[in-house]
C-alpha cells in the first residue's frame, strides 16, 4: 500500500483531468487504423460516412494514412519538417507547411479554417482529423471555431506534457483546449504512449502524453464507460516496454457521471496502484503493464 506524503489540495488539477473522461458511444464499433506501435490510432468504423482525411505531421511513418488511403480516402498531409513523404500514394496530397493559431505565410504555417477553405472542403461535416503535433496541440484547439470543429466527424491527436498541470498556465491552456473540443466532440478511446511517463501532480497519477480518440457527438449515444484502457485493439508505441495500464482517474470507470466521491476515489485509486514520485515532479514513475 503505497501512501500520499500529503492529501491533494487542487480541485483545478482533478477537474482538468475530468476533461479527459472516457465514454462509450453506439452505434459504431472501434477499429485500429495503422500499424500496432507509434502511429498507430483508434477511430470508430463509421467509415462508409467518412470523407477527405486531414493529417497534421508525418513524420517518418504513414501507416495510419496508407490504411485509409488504400480504403478509398483522399489524405491531406501537412508537415513542415519534411522535405517529401516517405512513401507515395495516388491519394496523398502532401504540403509543406503547418498548422498554427494564426496564419503566417512567411513560416508556411496556416489555420485550421484556411486549409479547410483553400482545399474546397467549407461546408462539409464529414471530415478526419488527426495531429500529433508535440504540445502545439494545446494553442490550435482554442483558436479554431466552432463552425471550423465541426467539418469534422472525428478528431484523433496526442497531447503532451500533462505531467505539467501542476503549473496554473499550462493548465488554463489544456482546459481551454479540452473544453472547446467537449463542447460538441465526445472522447470515446484513450491511451497513454508509453514514451511517456507515469507520474504524479498534486497528488494524482497522470500520463505525460496520451492519444485521445473524439467523434462529434451528434452522430453516437454516449454512456458512461467501463472498459480498462488499454484495450486489445491497443499496442505500446514503445513495442519493447509494456504499455502503461490507465488504473486511475478520470479513466478508471465510476458508477454514475454525478459521481459525489470521484475525487477520493481517484487519490485511493493513485495509492494503490502507483508508487514513485510524490512530489508532483513527475520523474520516473513505475511502468504499470
């Protein structure tokens, strides 16, 4: 049994992380879109439905947007750190450029809005999204509007740095940007990248970087979960190390969504399950697969 030096005291670290609670959604089922480790993303079936794919940084690796792209769908890429993709693809469209908060044409770095216009995609609903865009993530999400979410059928991305919501300025930026996507997106898949560390922030166990699967939520009922993340459609991005098990708040499933004692639930939960560092600090906490 491991003990808390000190019982938490920040309501604003637990509510933060309540913006990251899992729910299951019907009518579509989940399905693994590219290979089993780093790249790799969880999206629901509803494929048939689904249009142009927007892809927000490649990389080295395009395994997600070949899955799609061999299922008929048109792949819009954008990565500024690449000269050229890495392999070719009749439905590939591949820009140099990136996403940003605010346009600069000078950096190649555009809005959501724009790139969404300057491809003839306006008034559309039936778009993918996909980022992976190393903590940016954060400052595109406030910036974007809700007409410009809503093109889209699903959102998947990977947020970074979460061991720092211990400190109030990023934390007003993860809220902003969670909340502007829960206002009309439901998170339906999560799951921590094993890249990453488990730690401790005033007292709860967090994941420094986890993916985070959304569908806009007029198209699926939602209820409350009950699934242990990782699932058997997830793999470690990291295949030589075990993946991080998500036996914590806001991710281990509660009785009601009104739940009066999530917030003693969660620091029980953190003290069984975790040991490490105390400290907020974040450093080397016990891997949990």
């Amino acid at each position: 049994m491991f003990t808390l030096a000190k019982q938490p005291h920040s309501s604003e670290v637990f509510d933060a992380l309540g913006l990251m609670t899992p729910y299951e959604v019907a009518p579509f089922n989940k399905k693994r879109i590219g290979w089993a480790r780093d790249g790799g993303y969880v999206l629901l079936d509803d494929f048939d439905d689904v249009g142009p794919v927007y892809s927000i940084e490649i990389g080295g690796q395009v395994s997600f947007d070949e899955t799609l792209a061999n299922a008929g769908k048109h792949i819009f890429m954008f990565d500024h750190t690449i000269e050229r993709l890495p392999v070719g693809h009749a439905n590939f469209h591949f820009s140099r450029e990136c996403l940003g908060a605010a346009n600069d044409e000078a950096a190649a770095i555009c809005i959501l809005d724009h790139l969404i216009r300057r491809h003839d995609h306006a008034g559309r609903s039936d778009l993918i999204l996909k980022m992976d865009i190393e903590g940016a993530e954060l400052d595109i999400f406030p910036a974007v509007s809700r007409e410009t979410l809503r093109h889209f059928r699903q959102i998947v991305f990977e947020v970074h740095g979460l061991l720092g919501l211990g400190d109030p300025a990023f934390r007003a930026r993860f809220v902003a940007a969670l909340s502007s996507i829960n206002s009309d997106f439901t998170l339906f898949h999560v799951h921590a990248n094993n890249y990453g560390n488990i730690g401790f922030v005033d007292g709860f166990a967090v994941a420094d970087v986890i993916e985070l699967s959304y569908v806009r939520s007029d198209l699926v009922e939602k209820k409350i979960s009950t699934r242990i993340y990782p699932t058997p459609i997830d793999f470690p991005n990291r295949p030589q190390h075990p993946d991080h098990l998500l036996w914590f708040y806001p991710f281990l499933p509660v009785a009601s969504e009104a739940n009066e004692g999530a917030f003693l639930k969660s620091i029980g939960t953190s003290n069984r399950v975790l040991g490490g560092d105390l400290n907020g600090s974040g450093s080397d906490a016990p891997n949990l697969g």
